[in-house]
C-alpha cells in the first residue's frame, strides 16, 4: 500500500509555476494598454450604432456592441470607484 501526502498539496505544488508573475513580462505601459482598449470598444460600438441607424448593420451586432459598451464602462467605472476608495482610504491613515 502506498502511502501519499496530502494530494491537494501535489495539486498546488505543481500548478504554482503557473501563477507565478513572469519576469520577462513589461508593464510599464499596462494602463495605457487597457486605456486604448476601452476607446477601441467605445469607437467600434459607435460605429456599429451609426451603421444600424442607417441600416447597414444587423440588429443582433447592435445588441452585441451595446452590451459590450456596457460591460467596458461598468468595468471602467468600478475600478474608478476602488481606485477613489484607496486614496480615501490613504487620506484617512494617520501621519
């Protein structure tokens, strides 16, 4: 009979490598990068809106950009929100 150790502890032994933050990765200009992003969605929403205006575009990809639109700017506004509860929170320590 064999006798293992805790294979829940194997698991995360050998999984780790694979959360580990890679050091070759640049992040220098992640926020710029998620910024571009966020006009990206908001510019090819825009242009999906005008096109069904016209009747160029198919109802379904409306829908789609709107919804997409939506998630983009909830996203934007939570992280605007965590963003003004950390300087609050910054604010409030005592010097």
């Amino acid at each position: 009979m064999e006798i293992r150790s805790n294979p829940v502890a194997q698991a995360y032994a050998a999984n780790r490598p694979a959360t580990a933050p890679d050091p070759n990765l640049d992040t220098s200009n992640t926020f710029g990068q998620v910024a571009s992003g966020f006009i990206e969605t908001l510019k090819q929403s825009e242009q999906t809106a005008m096109s069904s205006m016209s009747g160029g575009a198919d109802p379904h990809a409306l829908v789609q950009a709107l919804a997409q639109t939506e998630l983009a700017v909830e996203t934007a506004v939570t992280v605007r929100d965590k963003l003004v509860e950390a300087y609050q929170e910054i604010l409030r320590m005592p010097v």
